[in-house]
C-alpha cells in the first residue's frame, strides 16, 4: 500500500541543545513544509516559525513512499540501555484519507528516518524557502 494523499504530517525532535517541529501541510496543490523552534514553558509550549517553504504535492509523496512512512506506525524506538542522553523524536501523520501514523523513539529511528530528515531540510535549504521569524 502506498500514501496517495496527506493532510498533516508533524515531526518533533528533542535533544540536549535543541528542539524542533517540522510540519508538511497541504495548501491547495502545494505543499508547505515548516520548522518551528520549539520552547518548553510550564503550562504551555511555544513554538516560532525558522523556516518555510512550498513544494509540490507529488515531492512529498514521493518521499513519504520512499521512506516508507506507512511502516512507521505504531514504531516504539526505546532509549538503548546506557544512554543518557540523544534525540527523541515524534511523528504524527493524517494520510490517506483519514489514516492516522504514529511514530516514536530515543536515539532509535525507524528505517528510512535519517532520508526524511535530510530531505526535509534539503527543502528548507533551497533558495526559495522563505527565512521567518514569527513573534514570540
């Protein structure tokens, strides 16, 4: 089975010296993919837009498929004994319609986790994303 369509696909990281949300969503026939930092309070969090940029529905698809994102659900990635420190991450995605993806882990990755990442930041890399910084 193969994502043909998406909503919403979130994914935030957090390590000892940063934490992050990347969010894909659907505007008309593109899509808009953003990185958020993200600012932990007591009674809420915060987050403030670093970067967007739009792409084309059929990119993203591509690379949902490529990574395999399907597969991802219900993954549970423990801390590996030992470790104290690392990268947690938390994926939640809408597909197909209405199918939801839940994924999670500490310094344990689903395969294909690493490609997603750096094509994420690959397109918030490319010269037309657009460097913002919303108000706090």
């Amino acid at each position: 089975m193969k994502i043909r369509s998406f909503g919403i696909v979130t994914l935030r990281t957090v390590g000892m010296r940063h934490a992050a949300e990347y969010e894909i969503v659907m505007k008309g026939d593109e899509a808009e993919v953003s990185r958020y930092a993200m600012f932990f309070g007591e009674t809420e969090d915060r987050r403030r837009l670093e970067r967007r940029a739009l792409c084309s529905q059929k990119q993203i698809l591509k690379l949902l498929n490529a990574c395999r994102l399907l597969k991802w659900d219900g993954f549970y990635g423990e801390r590996p004994k030992g470790l104290r420190d690392g990268t947690t991450f938390h994926l939640n995605a809408v597909v197909n319609d209405g199918r939801e993806i839940c994924a999670r882990g500490a310094q344990n990755f689903p395969r294909g986790y690493a490609v997603f990442m750096d094509a994420l930041n690959e397109i918030l890399r490319a010269p037309s994303a657009e460097k913002t910084v919303s108000p706090d």
